[in-house]
C-alpha cells in the first residue's frame, strides 16, 4: 500500500484472490529463477570457472572424507577378530584350567573361550616352526597352556578390549595377558587425526568458496550498477534487487554440488579399481560407500549453502551501497 | 501536495545548496522550477525524491513529513512519484516495453494488467509501434516519452521531471510539455524543473525561482526580475 496516498491501489490490486496472489509469488520466483540461470548461460565460460572452483572445492574434503569412512569399515572388520591370549601359569592343572575356562564362558564380555593345552601347544609349534624332532631333546615343555578369549563385538574395541584384560589378568590362574591391539590403537588415533584434518581442510575450502562465490556476485552486482539505480529510482526494494544475485549464487551451488558428486563418483571408481586387487590379497571385504543417494543429497545441500551464503553476504553490502545520488 | 518548511541542505564539505527553502504547491497544480545551474534545482528535487535529506527543516508530500520515512520505505515513497530526468535513466539492453514495464513489475502486478497498462502508457506518449524496439534506436525525444511513460505507468499522483526538455529542439520540448499538461489535467500534481526559460515564457504556470540555494520568486512565469 501506499504510504504517502491512502486509498492509492498499488501492487497486485485487492481484487487478485488469495490463491492466484499465492501461485503469482511462486511464479515470480520460477522467472526469476530462470532468468539467472539464464545469465548464467550467457557467460558460460566466467560461470563454468566459478562453478569449477565450488566444485573442486567440495570435492576434495569430500572424497577424503568418504576415504577415512571407509578405512574406519575395514578397520572394524579386523577388529571383530582381535583375540586376548591369555597365558596360564606352569604349575597349573588341567583341571583348574578347566575351571577357568567355566568360569570365563560365562562372562558376558566374552563370546568364546578355547583351550589350548601345553601338549598341544607343543605339537602346534613343532609342526609349524620346522624345528621337528630337535624338540624331543628338551627335558621339560617349555610352552605354557593358553586360552583364547574371543571378546563379544561390543567389547572388542581397543578401549573395550583393553579393559577386560586388565579384569582377565586379575585371574590367579594367568601369568601373562596379552592383546596385540597396540598397532589398532595407533591407526585408531591416526585415522581420528585424519578426519579432524578433513574436517579442517574442509573447513578451510568452504570458507574460500563463500569468499569467492561472493566476490563473483560482486562483480556481477557491479557490472549491473546501471540497471540497480533505475530500478531503486522506479522503487524497487532491495530485496526484490537481491532477489536474481541470490539465485545465481543459488544455481551456482547446485551445479558445483553436481559437479563436484560427479568428479567424487569418477575418483571412487578410479580408486576402486586399484583397492580391488589389494582387498583380494587381504580377503578384506570393501564395498566403497559414498555414491549413494543421501551423499548426493547432503552434498548438493551443502554446496547450495555455500553458494547462497556467498551471495548473501556480497549482496547485503554492495546492492545497499548503490544509491541514485 | 509538496510543502517545504526553511528547508536548508549542504552537503558534506560545506557547500551551500539550499537555504531556508519555502514553498507549497497544491494538489493538481502544475509547476516550474528554474534556476541558473548550480541554483539548487537538482537538490530539490532530491529532496522530494529522498535521494538527500535536508539538514534543517521539514519536506512534506500529502501532509507526511519525509523525514519520518525509514530507509527502508524509501523505495515504497518512489512508488507514488513517477520520475523523469534529463539522461532519461532507461535500461539499453531492454526493449520499450519492458523498461515501462518495470515499476509495475516490481509492485507485483500480474502479466495481463502489465500488458494492459504499459500498452496504454506507450499509446499515450505516441509510441505504440516502438513495443519490442531497444531504446538505442530511438531518437532522444523519443526516448524521453519512454521515460514518461515509464513514471504514469503506474498512475503516481505526483510526476517530479528533472530537465525534462534538456537535449530537445523547441518543438520537441512543446510536445513533450503538451504531455505534462495532458497528465496534470488528468489530476495529477506536475513539478519540472528546468533552465528553458524560452519554454517557461510562453505558458502561464506558477515558476519557483532559485538563485544560489534561495528562492527569489514564486509565482506567474512572466514576473522574471531578480533573474540575470
């Protein structure tokens, strides 16, 4: 309405019903929508540079970051095996080892327990060190009896692990505990370190992608000086003003979103191919995630965040300052 | 309809543009403003358009004091004065009907009414035929009634013009006066401002007189002592 006129019918005039205003509102945005698009287009080697840079950006932390997922997968695998030998003391008999192997199946940290005596410990190794018949010369079986405590998957990370065998060594029965997790931890604390870098470095990229973004809007915003101090003159409000430069940064985040899915897929794949004979070596199941449907999402969403932040901020200040004088 | 009150400006350095200014012109009145350059037209004119505000005292259209207004409704004030200045302000690399189109755009008309209106904006200013033209093919009083038509396209009760005739011949700036004429019989409140003082002789309207930021005379075109 007006301010200065009471009574002077001005915008969609009071006969436009409700819901035709409510389909205009969207209508206005679809056209809008396109025509940046549309400008988009007409400098299609200016907008490809932008969109790139947004693209590559995103594709960089990205695919790291599914990278570190996915080692964190294979590590779990390994750990599911992770085993606590528990070595009994020598003056020990069967018997009370079998006591302990009674009592230990019914913790409910522990998912199996195997005994392997200090005969068949011997036999184990004779058979599998080659040391053969120069064994028998010893006067005494060196090799203490074991038992293999296999922790449930719940208690079978590194921490979890670690916990029940400081309990296991409390058994008056176990001269030595032992959990060969020491090297898991190590990857454990560099795989954490390796997604706080990507977090990082993403960080830092997008930061970068703002500022870009919203300088190209800049220039776009100075290029169409001109045509902004007709429009303030006509009396049009800054955020109708706003409103193309927004959807620019808006269509720039989606395509550098797609660009930058499509560049991950590509990378993937590539990597993909040269794990598969590694992974066969190993008999390490991998099926590399990250292509799927939600990544696709939440990296469109982001990047499209990362376009309209960059076209806010640049807008906020340079559409204000341009005032017909 | 506009009514200054001692209004004073200087802008930032001290120059003087504006001192003291009074002045009322009523509803439907059609007006000159005239001056040597330099004299304070363009101030003025600002003043109303809220592209400066006045360092003393009060500018009021339609009994509102502008000074009230927030930045923020400033575009919604521009609304309910059409425009027209002497560099005709179109946009190049849009056709005739767009640029007229362009304040009813951006009050959110519906296409049909835009159509509607800018057609009967064009007819009025005897440019019909020149629809899908660029503004660059036109010639310069052509493009001034462009920008005619885009200031009533939207039926503002008060036209503000700044050099309306600047770059015209005589009878081009006849033509272009017929039209303000046209629109002020119609109701509307019609100020120009302007240095053609050949134009302002041969019609009986009220004349501002500005000299050195003061206003020297305030009435019938033909009393012009004070001037040289």
């Amino acid at each position: 309405m007006s301010l200065l006129f009471k009574g002077r019918q001005q915008a969609a005039n009071q006969r436009v019903s409700l819901v035709q205003r409510f389909f205009m509102f969207f209508a206005d945005h679809l056209r809008q929508s396109v025509n940046s698009l549309g400008e988009l287009y007409r400098i299609p080697f200016a907008s490809l540079m932008t969109i790139g840079v947004l693209g590559f950006s995103i594709t960089l932390p990205s695919t790291l970051y599914i990278m570190v997922e996915n080692t964190e997968q294979v590590t779990d695998q390994w750990q599911q095996a992770s085993e606590i030998s528990l070595f009994l003391r020598e003056d020990l008999s069967d018997a009370q080892a079998q006591q302990l192997m009674k009592r230990l199946s019914s913790w409910n940290e522990i998912s199996q327990v195997d005994y392997i005596s200090s005969k068949q410990a011997l036999e184990e190794f004779q058979r599998l060190s080659g040391l053969g018949e120069a064994l028998d010369y010893l006067d005494k079986n060196p090799l203490p009896a074991v038992v293999l405590v296999v922790p449930t998957a719940k208690h079978a990370t590194p921490t979890a692990a670690g916990l029940l065998l400081d309990k296991l060594r409390k058994e008056r029965e176990v001269d030595i505990g032992k959990l060969d997790i020491e090297w898991l931890e190590r990857l454990y604390s560099l795989l954490s370190i390796a997604k706080e870098l990507v977090y990082l470095l993403a960080i830092l990229l997008f930061f970068a992608v703002v500022l870009i973004i919203g300088n190209t809007i800049r220039l776009n915003i100075l290029g169409k000086r001109d045509e902004i101090l007709v429009m303030k003159l006509v009396g049009a409000t800054d955020a109708f003003i706003q409103r193309p430069f927004l959807y620019t940064g808006f269509w720039f985040g989606l395509l550098g979103g797609l660009m930058a899915w499509f560049t991950v897929t590509l990378i993937l794949l590539w990597i993909g191919w040269s794990l598969d004979e590694f992974m066969q070596q190993y008999q390490i199941q991998l099926d590399i995630t990250g292509l799927n449907i939600k990544a696709l999402g939440s990296m469109l969403v982001l990047s499209i965040l990362l376009g309209l932040m960059g076209s806010f901020l640049s807008v906020r200040k340079h559409v204000n300052e341009i005032e017909p004088k | 309809m506009i009514k200054f009150e001692d209004v004073s400006k200087t802008y930032p350095g001290g120059q003087l543009a504006l001192s003291k200014v009074n002045f009322h012109i009523e509803q439907g009145e059609m007006a000159f403003l005239t001056g040597h350059s330099g004299a304070g037209k363009s101030t003025l004119l600002k003043l109303i358009s809220l592209m400066e505000r006045p360092n003393v005292g009060r500018v009021l259209i339609n009994g509102h004091d502008l000074g009230q207004i927030k930045r923020k409704q400033i575009a919604y004030i521009r609304r309910d004065i059409g425009m027209i200045f002497q560099s005709h302000q179109l946009l190049m690399d849009k056709s005739v009907f767009d640029n007229v189109a362009l304040p009813l755009i951006i009050e959110g008309h519906t296409r049909k009414t835009i159509t509607k209106r800018v057609d009967a904006a064009l007819e009025m200013v005897g440019l019909r035929e020149k629809t899908r033209n660029l503004p660059i093919t036109l010639s310069g009083g052509e493009q001034q009634r462009v920008g005619i038509a885009r200031a009533v396209v939207n039926r503002p009760p008060l036209l503000l013009a700044d050099e309306p005739t600047g770059n015209l011949d005589p009878k081009l700036s006849m033509e272009i006066i017929r039209l303000f004429e046209d629109f002020n019989s119609a109701g509307v409140s019609v100020f120009i401002a302007t240095h053609d003082l050949g134009l302002i002789a041969r019609m009986k309207y009220r004349t501002l007189t500005l000299k050195g930021g003061r206003m020297i005379t305030d009435g019938l075109s033909q009393q012009e002592e004070g001037w040289s």
